[in-house]
C-alpha cells in the first residue's frame, strides 16, 4: 500500500488525530469548502445558495458504513428529512445514496427496501435519487438494486466508473429511454484484473464512455472537473448533435466554483455534488485515502477558488 494511504487511513481511524483535526483552525475552514454543513439546515441553506445562482445540486447525507438494520432505517430517515425540509428546492435538487450507508453490507434486500423508501419520498417530492457507486467489489450488488428500483421509479440514476474495464458494457446496459447516468473516473484502489492503472487508460476510457453515452437514449452525466475533458465532452456533444441541457456537468461542491458558474451562464446544466453531516471527518479523509494524489488535488482547490 502507499505510504501516504497508509499515513491517511491511520489518521482516519485515529480519534486522538480527529480531535486535534476537527479542532484545527485550519480543518474547520477545509471542511466548510468541501461539505455544506452538520444539520439539515445547512444543507438546505448550501442548495438555496447554489439554486440561486443557477446551479442544479446533488445532495449526500455523510455517514460510516452501516452494520445493522437500525442504523440503515436511521440512514433513511435522515434523507427523508431532507427531502421534505428542501419544499420547492426539488425543482433544482436531488439526493445521492450509497448503498452501502442504507444496510448493503448487512443485507442487500435491507438496501433495496431502505433505498425504495427514499425514492418513494423523491418522487412525493418531484425529484429524483442517484445510486452512488463504490468499490468493484459493491458493482453487481447496486446494479441489481438499481434495477429492482427503476422498475418502479425508471428515472433513478446510475453511476458507472471509468477506470473499471467493464463500465463500457455497463454503459450500453444502463443508458437506455428515460435512463439518468453520471460518468465519473473513479477514486478506489483497485486491482489490474478489473481496473485500469493509468491515469492515461482511465481518461481514453471517460471519453469511449462518453461516446457511448451521448450516442445512447438516456440523459448523460458528466462528473469530471478536468477541464480537458469538460472540453472534449462539449466537443463531442456536438458531434452528436446534443444541446446543453441535454446533458449535464457535475462537481463536487468546493471544487473550481468560477467553472461551475462559467458553464451554467453558457447554459449548460451543472450539478453540484453537496456532501453534509456530522461525519464530515471521515468523508475527507477517506476521499484522501481513496487515492493519495487527491492531496494535492484539495490544497490546490483550497488555495485556489477558480
């Protein structure tokens, strides 16, 4: 393992570390850049702000991987809140959902039966829920829930992962009529069996799938904040005869803010990935952790807010 990965998952599990962490000057104005607050209210307030200003947000209520069917049903609850305490937002703002917060290591039909709940009170609300995804191990598992859901909710969104040699076949499955797909590279350390090594490889891969999924029948996604690609995927929009509106941009909230508005004044939807909760501490880290370049990556957004 990298020594930095290590050093981070050390810290990670660390309460003496998160103590001096969370009670740094410094951390406290990290954690404001990256996540939208603790409480409900601060997350509905981050998305009036951003709604405001011509953004379209996704919303991910933060939390550690549950282990047992109380804390999934908790998991649950908490979006429920949100999805209620948001009113009229919803015409701009949608939630994000890992399986794994709603009971998926426990039991993947507790997941299915919490993540239904949630969709149940999206579609109350006029908006829609996205299935996150996480490491290749968790693929099969969300994509059979992904399936059982858009049977009865058949706009419920999928996320795929470039840097997995099997996303392109993913794709071709998922992006049919009616389909909601989000693109991104992909941020777990991964084995060369499933996945490609190179950022290289990764990126050739993004722009296949990007092909593939403009040339398809559902609305594209785009996660991505390397501005290469956000100019590929305009170039190849028009390639294929896509609008903006047609498809969307997503970032994550705190990341090159000066971009999102750049692209949301040339019309194009753009959401913002908005991270809230207590267990903020966690979220960071093990987004360092899942690949230590991202280090670099968050500083230089820090300093930095184009």
């Amino acid at each position: 393992m990298n020594p930095l990965r290590s050093l981070i998952l050390a810290a990670a599990r660390s309460a003496t570390t998160r103590r001096v962490v969370a009670g740094a000057p410094v951390s406290r104005d990290v954690v404001r850049r990256f996540v939208a607050g603790e409480t409900v209210e601060e997350a509905v307030a981050a998305t009036r702000r951003l709604v405001d200003a011509g953004l379209s947000v996704t919303l991910d209520h933060l939390g550690e991987d549950t282990s047992d069917a109380a804390q999934a049903a908790a998991t649950a609850d908490a979006y429920l809140r949100l999805l209620d305490a948001l009113g009229p937002l919803t015409a701009g703002a949608e939630v994000s959902v890992k399986l794994s917060a709603v009971g998926q290591a426990v039991d993947e039909q507790l997941a299915l039966e919490q993540a239904a709940r949630i969709c149940s009170a999206a579609r109350d609300a006029g908006t829609t829920v996205t299935l996150d995804m996480e490491d290749h191990t968790t693929t099969d598992s969300t994509l059979r829930v992904l399936a059982e859901l858009r049977g009865t909710y058949p706009w419920v969104g999928a996320v795929l992962q470039s840097y997995l040699r099997r996303t392109l076949d993913d794709v071709a499955a998922l992006s049919g009529p009616g389909s909601r797909v989000r693109l991104c590279k992909g941020a777990y350390a991964e084995p060369e069996a499933v996945a490609f090594q190179s950022a290289a490889e990764v990126d050739k891969n993004y722009v296949r799938c990007v092909n593939a999924l403009l040339a398809g029948e559902g609305l594209p996604l785009f996660a991505t904040h390397d501005p290469r690609l956000v100019r590929i995927i305009g170039e190849r929009a028009v390639a294929h005869g896509r609008a903006p509106g047609e498809y969307e941009h997503q970032m994550l909230y705190g990341i090159r803010p000066e971009e999102q508005l750049r692209l949301a004044a040339d019309g194009h939807t753009v959401r913002v990935y908005v991270p809230y909760g207590a267990q903020w501490y966690g979220y960071l880290m093990r987004r360092l952790a899942e690949r230590p370049a991202n280090t670099a990556f968050f500083a230089r957004a820090l300093l930095s807010r184009g």
